[in-house]
C-alpha cells in the first residue's frame, strides 16, 4: 500500500463543483488501495479577501493577528472538502495545522516549519481514514496559530510527505505543469516533462508562481517524490526530481518577478565593515536581500545598491533611515518601478554565452538593464517595471524555448 499526499490549491477548490472534482480526484487514489493525506489551500481568492478585510479594521494589525484570520480561509476548505467525500461515501477527517501536529517558528505571517508529530495522522491512515490538513497553518512553542507565507500550502504538503515517509507528493494547481515561462505572457511557451529540484528551486525563487520556494527545498533536503500537475486536465504534468537529463537545453526557463525594489545608498565610507553593517540590519528583521551591487570605491566613498521585495520596502527605509549614523551613508534613494527578469538551467554552467545571449536579446528589444546577478544556474537582470513581458518574450524566442 502506497502513501500518497495530494495537495489542491485555492483554484481547485473554489466553488462547490471544484470540490466535488477533488473529492473524485482523492476518491479515485484511495480506491486504488492508497493511503491518501490531502492538503488544501483556502477558496480562490479567500485569503486576499480576508486580507482586505483585515485592512479596513486595521491596516497596521500583528502580523499574530493577521495569523489568525488568515488560518481561517484553510479550516472552511478542509471541512467542505471532507463533507464532500462524506458524501461520497468514503470514511475522512478534517485536521487544522495544530492538530495535524505542524509546528512552526514564531515568526508570524511567515513561519518555517520546525517539525511535525505525526502520530494523529499516522493513527487516521490505519483506520483507513483520508485524511485532510489545512495547509499554511501550523502552531507554534505559545500555542498560537502561525501561517507559513502566501502559497505556503505547498510547503505543508511537501514537510508532510517527508515527515510521513509518502511515497509521492502531488501538487494540483490550475495549469497542467511547470513551464518554461507563463504561458499568459508567452502562448508558445513549453510545458516541462521533468525538472530537477534546484533549478525548479530557483524557478520558483525568481518568481515562477507554481511552487512556493520553500516546498522544493524541503523536497530536495528529504528527497521527496514531487509532481506538478492540473487538478482540471488531471494530464501528467512536471516530475521533480535530483538530476534530469538536460538534452542541450541550457536554459530552462524565464520568469519575472514584479515584487522587487531597488535602494540605493551612495557616499558610503569605503572602509571594511559597511556591507556587512547594512545587510546584518536588515537580516536581523528577516529581510531578504537579493541583488547587490557595488560600486568601485572613489575619493574614499562608495555606493550599495541592492533589491528586497517590494512589500518589505517600508520596513527595510525604516531601519536603514534609523540607523544612518550607524551605516554612515550620506544620501538614500529608493524605487519600486523596477521588475526582474531571469533565466535558469543547470546547463549553464559549463557554458560561457548563455548570459550575453539574454543581454543580446534585450538589447535588440530596447531594454535597458539596471543590474546584474548570476549563480551557476541562473542570471537575473533588473529592468524598468512595464518592460518585463516584452523582456520575458524576447529572451524566450531567443533560447528557442518555444
Ligand atoms: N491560502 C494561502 C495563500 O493564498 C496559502 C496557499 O494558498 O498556499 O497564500
Ligand atoms: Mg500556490
């Protein structure tokens, strides 16, 4: 008897008939003499909702609290869901983070999972039950509701499958695979019939909005059996695993990412110690930092420019403008109108022309490119926001990717 963890996300289960297509899907899989945990995100566009919501009482609300109400939208899923296989005529039971035991960090609204206690759902599966998790809840050392991050659902499933020793971990979502970019952009784009973990790792990264990051990091740590396929189509969809062959195919994929801003800090004293002042700031607050750049330093003064989300924007000025004297810059600046464009694929490496094919492309479109990063299998451009889909096309025809 296989083990199988399912996973649907908000598109999925959107309305009664959606439900009533999983129930089928998770029937069909426990019918076959599997055992079946299932995950669900909450209803399409729920957690947006309730995040407006939450904005009309209280735009500044803890992010504790924001937890809570967020932790909501996952409970309905799970309970609709299993009334629907109710129907059916399966034997089910609905679990909420905490009570599947999924304990998390304190780090509300954008916990990490610190282990699971499978006994509840290990008991659950030798009844035979099918068992349902809300996704992106867990609980943490205060017994407060956490939630993982938005799509964190993924990350559930992925830490669930591990933890429970699955045999494969499904992710149904509403497009039928991995792509080598989002085929709303680019039509011809191709789906994927196999990706390793580090370059989907990446992908999802740089803004592939498939997979939530941290879900394949945790495949990867524990080797899990993952696959990417549509909950509508049911087709097979995109295996990810450890090695793929690559087939010529140096780049894999394209993707863009809007949730990006630019902070510039210029007249830096050019003496040791500066970056690593800056970045430990902002790392202590949990804020990421993606690229950076430094100028050569003059007249004994140098600048840093680098990228964070665009939602940690407000936080980041915060502790760079508090802690001026410290850093001891003389001028910030900042923008938001800046989008990321990239390109990933283990075959990179060994190749030298991959980064000025991407530049050539985006000189014959026009665009104008603000930074540079790359990594043994991806380089990323920052660009003018607005230009990103037109980038997105002219570096995918230029790989051939179609
Ligand atoms: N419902 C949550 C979100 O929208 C988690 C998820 O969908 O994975 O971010
Ligand atoms: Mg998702």
């Amino acid at each position: 008897m296989s083990l199988i963890v399912q996973k649907f996300g908000g598109s999925s289960v959107a309305n009664a008939e959606r439900v009533f297509n999983v129930a089928d899907i998770v029937t069909s899989t426990y019918k076959e003499g599997n055992n079946v945990i299932v995950v669900v995100s909450a209803q399409g566009d729920t957690t947006d909702d309730l995040i407006e919501k939450a904005k009309e009482i209280n735009p500044h609300a803890s992010k504790r609290e924001m937890d809570m109400l967020l932790a909501t939208g996952e409970q309905i899923s799970i309970s609709l869901l299993a009334m629907a296989i109710e129907k059916l005529g399966y034997p089910v039971v609905s679990l909420t983070g905490w009570q599947a035991g999924m304990v998390t960090d304190s780090n509300y609204s954008n916990s990490r999972i610190r282990k699971i206690n499978t006994e509840r759902v290990m008991l659950e599966l030798d009844k035979r039950n099918i068992v349902i998790v809300a996704g992106f809840q867990g609980i943490n050392r205060y017994d407060d509701i956490t939630t993982l991050g938005r799509g964190g659902s993924d990350t559930s499933a992925v830490a669930l499958a591990a933890a429970c020793h699955a045999d494969l971990c499904e992710i149904y979502t509403d497009v039928d695979g991995v792509y080598t970019t989002d085929p709303r952009i680019v039509p011809d784009a191709k789906k994927l019939d196999e990706i390793s973990y580090d370059e989907m790792l990446e992908l999802a990264s740089l803004g592939a909005n498939v997979l939530h990051n941290r879900s394949v990091e945790m495949a990867k740590k524990y080797n899990v059996n993952l696959c990417v396929r549509s909950s509508l189509t049911r087709a097979k969809g995109t295996v990810v695993k450890e090695a793929v062959k690559v087939e010529g195919m140096l780049v894999r994929g394209v993707t863009k990412d809007n949730d990006v801003a630019r902070i510039s800090l210029c007249g830096i004293e050019d003496t040791p110690g500066k970056a690593f002042r800056i970045f430990s700031l902002l790392a202590k607050k949990n804020i990421n930092v993606d690229i950076i750049l430094q100028s050569i330093g003059r007249d004994n003064k140098k600048d840093i420019s680098f990228t964070v989300a665009e939602s940690h924007i407000d936080e980041a000025l915060k502790i760079i403008e508090e802690n001026k004297e410290i850093i001891g810059y003389e001028t910030m600046s900042y923008t938001t109108k800046v989008s990321k464009v990239s390109i990933v694929g283990a075959g990179m490496v060994t190749n030298a022309g991959v980064a000025a094919r991407m530049f050539e492309a985006l000189y014959e479109a026009q665009i104008n490119i603000h930074m540079i990063a790359t990594s043994e299998i991806k380089v990323s451009v920052l660009i003018d926001e607005g230009y990103e889909a037109k980038a997105v096309k002219a570096i995918h025809d230029k790989f051939e990717l179609a």
